[in-house]
C-alpha cells in the first residue's frame, strides 16, 4: 500500500494534502451529489485546498466525495459507492497522486 502524503509540519490541525495527479493518473468518473445522501465521514483532506475530499460512508457502502469551490459556490460530486476495501484503494491512490 502506498503511504499517504505526510501532515504539513507549520499546523498540527492539517489533514492530509493532495498532491497534484502524476503523469499517467487514474481520472476518477465523478458524479452529482445524491439529494438526501447523508453520510459518515471517514476521513478527509485539508479542506484548505480546492477541491478538498472525504472518504464517506452510507448503507454499508463506501465513496468519495470531492467539494469543489467556484465562483462562490459550493459545487460537490461523489465517486460510484462499494465495498470498503475498492472505496480504500481508490482512497490511497487518490493521497499519492495516482488518481484524481
């Protein structure tokens, strides 16, 4: 398994940060927020950082959502929703650069 990016060292309250995609990334096929999807946040990204993500899950399935600011609105998408071990290697390759 690959070893997420490290806690910026200046403010012990960061979360991780996301690189920017390597060359040859995984694009992930992003989708529209569900209407009513509440979730259980996992674990999540410096939401310093545009778009900021969240490993969430719902009804025993897992996904990631990307949060997006633009032009003053809050635009969020989520990936296709599975089984926790797929949602984690997506969630890996998404910390090290290899997807976006």
């Amino acid at each position: 398994m690959i070893e997420p990016p490290p806690v910026p060292d200046d403010d012990r309250y960061h979360s991780a940060h996301v690189p920017r995609p390597r060359p040859g990334f995984t694009r992930l096929r992003w989708e529209r927020l569900r209407e009513g999807s509440a979730a259980r946040i996992r674990d999540y990204t410096c939401d310093c950082q545009n778009p900021y993500y969240e490993l969430c899950s719902a009804g025993g399935q897992y996904f990631i959502r990307r949060t997006w600011l633009r032009n003053g609105t809050v635009q969020v998408h989520e990936t296709a929703r599975g089984r926790v071990a797929k949602a984690m290697e997506v969630w890996s390759k998404l910390l090290s650069g290899e997807a976006a």
